[in-house]
C-alpha cells in the first residue's frame, strides 16, 4: 500500500472494536497517515490511548467535538482530510444515523462532512443483525454510491451465538482499502462478468504423489478481489490453495487437476465478458494415474508423461468479439519475447508478463511486478507493487483495449 493517503477510521460500540486494532498498525506501519474517531460506547471496548498509540496521532471523541477550537470546526476538517473513511464496527444504532442522514455525535457528522468513500464494517449479534429494520437499513444505505460494504461473515460470535453477524477479518477490511484508495469507490465494473483462474494444478501419479509447481494462487484471488470491489460479478476457478487466502465477494470453483480446471473454465467461459488466466496449469502429466499408493521400489526409474491441453489457446478459439482473453506468462531471463508469442498463438487480447527470478516477484510472494502487452503492441510496465495493487493496474489495462 502507497503511503501519504489519509484514512479516518470510526470506531463503534462493538467487541469488534478489537480487530480495528490491527487494520489500524498495519496501515501505519505502511506509511499511510490514520486518525482515529471512537463513539462514546466505542471507549467502553478500546481504550482512547491503545488507538492513539497505533495511530501515532491523538485519538478523537465526542468531548473533542464539543470543544471550542482555534480553527475550523474538527467535523469539517476531518470530513474533508480523508481520502477513504472506514467504520467498524459498524452498530445497528450508527447504521440507522447514516441511513437517515442523522448526525448527533462526531462520527456521523464527520461522514456528513464528507465526500469520500466510507467503507462500512458490521457487527452485532445474529438477531440484531437479522431484524427487518437493520436488513433495511443495510439495503438502503448500500443504494447511495458513497457507501461500500465489508462483510459480515458467520461464524461463533462473542455472545456464543454461531450464525450472521461477525465483523470482516482485518485482511478483507485492509484489501477493500487499498481497493477504494485506487478506484477513489468507482464501481467502473459493474455489470461485466468476469472468469479468472488461479492456483497450481496438480497431476497425480499416484494417491499421495504428483506433479505441481509453488503457485499459491495470491495473484488471482487479488483479481478477484479488485474485480468485485470495482462492482463485476466474478467467477474464480482456483487450484488447490490455503483457504485463509480465499476471502471476497466472489464464485469460488475449487478444482485439482488440468483437466477439471479446463472443464470448469469452457463451462463458464460463455457467460464471461473478460476471462483472465493467471493459473499455473500443469504443461505435462504422468502418462498413467495409479489408484493405489506405489511402494517406492516401484516407481519407475523413467517416467513417461504426456501432453496437457491448452486451456487458453482452446478458450482463444472459443472467443466471441465481444469478450476478451487476458493470459499470464511467469518466465525467467527475457520475459517479453516468450509472451508475446504467447499472445499470438494463444489468440490472446492481453498478456502479463512478470518474472518469477527476481526477489519479492512471482510465485509464493505477496509483491508481484509485470509488463502487460495487448495485440496492437502497447506495452506497460508495472514496478514491483502489491499483488492488489497490480490487479487493479492489470484491470485499468485491459480497459483500454
């Protein structure tokens, strides 16, 4: 994440309010300057002087709103110095102030104060959060352009109850940031669909053996989740891959090998509009699967493989005019001529090329760098940026072809 952006994050009255904590140092510690706003029920759950610390600025609270200071109104100076706003937890109460544009603390009238993107956070026990006023509430808020929603997700809340309600874990809040801090909360997506896969197939010789290679799938969840935070209905075909990392609004379609892989994306490919490949597929497999665990005095000293079909070169061939075909290409040394003959034979529109030799690049990393090359021979190069951060330049790319 860019330092020098500016975040005022509202703290509601929430056990939640905990997991501000590390959204907060995390931002800091990326040089992005944060300034804390805590309700009074929030002072209940997080003390002013943890969030102050975090912060490396003076947290705020109503009593510093009501005031008399020697500049201009703080509602107003806040409202007006942020780039993104965030609140979370975001309470019942707080969601029903916003919803009807009311404003009696220094939390709501600093989101009246302003034009940024707000990011809302919910949190509350599952009947709380299922009651038809707070649904509509959330409904309604979500109609108004400015508004951009994180969660919840379910599981065992604080009050031991297992259901809706649970605030969004602090690497889906930080990503929906950087997210609303690129797109300044344009949702330039909607309506289109897009296909992406992602992960490293695997090709088994054997229950317990296989061939693979170390993509963690990182780069294709980050499209993923740039996709959806811009507003597309995104369909992610994904390899195998830690599950921590599968967090977004998002279709996730688990497959293991090349050919469930290619079988899931020819489903899928006629209803998409971009179709991005950024999976690793496997180039060859064991020319014979056994179902049954081979001792190791027989495995053969010489194992023959054979070919795996081309998943983005059939997709190619498939390819309507009105959609388009983005391909990867992970190359060492050169990485541009081997690409662009990838973009050729494959009938490509777009492809990234990214050199996994060079460090904090590739696979298993959270960084990435690229050259993207569309067929009229544009190229653009990416410096070694976030994985997040390249998707949403990969996005911005293919817009223009």
């Amino acid at each position: 994440m860019i330092g020098k952006q500016r975040i005022v994050i509202g703290i509601g009255g929430g056990i939640a309010a905990y997991k501000v904590c590390e959204v907060i140092s995390t931002l800091a510690k990326a040089g992005v300057e944060v300034r804390a706003i805590l309700t009074e029920a929030a002072q209940q759950f997080i003390p002013p002087l943890t969030i102050a610390t975090l912060c490396r600025h003076p947290a705020y609270i109503d009593r510093d709103f009501w005031q008399p200071n020697q500049g201009r109104p703080l509602h107003i100076e806040l409202g007006e110095w942020a780039d993104v706003m965030l609140i979370a937890p975001l309470t019942a109460n707080t969601l029903a102030k916003l919803n009807y544009g009311l404003a009696d603390n220094l939390l709501t009238n600093t989101v009246l104060a302003s034009t940024c993107p707000v990011l809302l956070a919910p949190a509350m026990n599952t009947d709380m959060w299922e009651q038809a006023s707070v649904q509509r509430n959330w409904q309604q808020i979500q109609t108004e352009a400015r508004f951009h929603a994180v969660g919840p997700g379910a599981g065992i809340l604080a009050c031991d109850r297992v259901g809706a309600g649970r605030m969004a874990e602090p690497p889906e809040i930080l990503a929906q940031i950087e997210s609303l801090l690129h797109t300044k909360g344009q949702r330039d997506l909607t309506g289109k669909h897009l296909l992406i896969s992602t992960g490293g197939t695997r090709e088994f010789l054997d229950p317990v053996r296989f061939i693979g290679n170390p993509s963690t799938g990182k780069m294709g969840v980050a499209l993923a989740q740039a996709a959806s935070h811009r507003g597309a209905q995104v369909t992610l075909v994904h390899a195998p891959m830690e599950s921590r990392l599968l967090f977004g609004n998002f279709q996730a379609v688990p497959v293991t090998t090349a050919a469930e892989m290619r079988e899931a994306l020819v489903q899928n490919f006629p209803q998409a509009d971009w179709t991005i490949m950024a999976a690793a597929v496997a180039d060859v497999r064991p020319a014979t699967c056994h179902y049954e665990k081979l001792a190791k005095a027989d495995l053969p000293d010489c194992l023959p493989l054979e070919s795996v079909p081309d998943i983005a070169a059939e997709l190619g061939t498939l390819k309507q005019p009105h959609q388009k075909l983005i391909g990867f290409a992970a190359q060492t040394g050169d990485i541009l001529t081997p690409a662009k003959e990838k973009l050729v034979r494959k009938q490509l529109d777009a492809i990234a090329a990214n050199p996994v030799d060079q460090p904090n690049s590739g696979f298993g990393s959270d960084t990435n760098q690229a050259i993207f090359v569309d067929r009229q021979g544009r190229q653009q190069v990416v410096e070694p940026c976030s994985k997040l951060q390249m998707a949403h330049h990969l996005l911005d790319f293919v817009q223009t072809i």
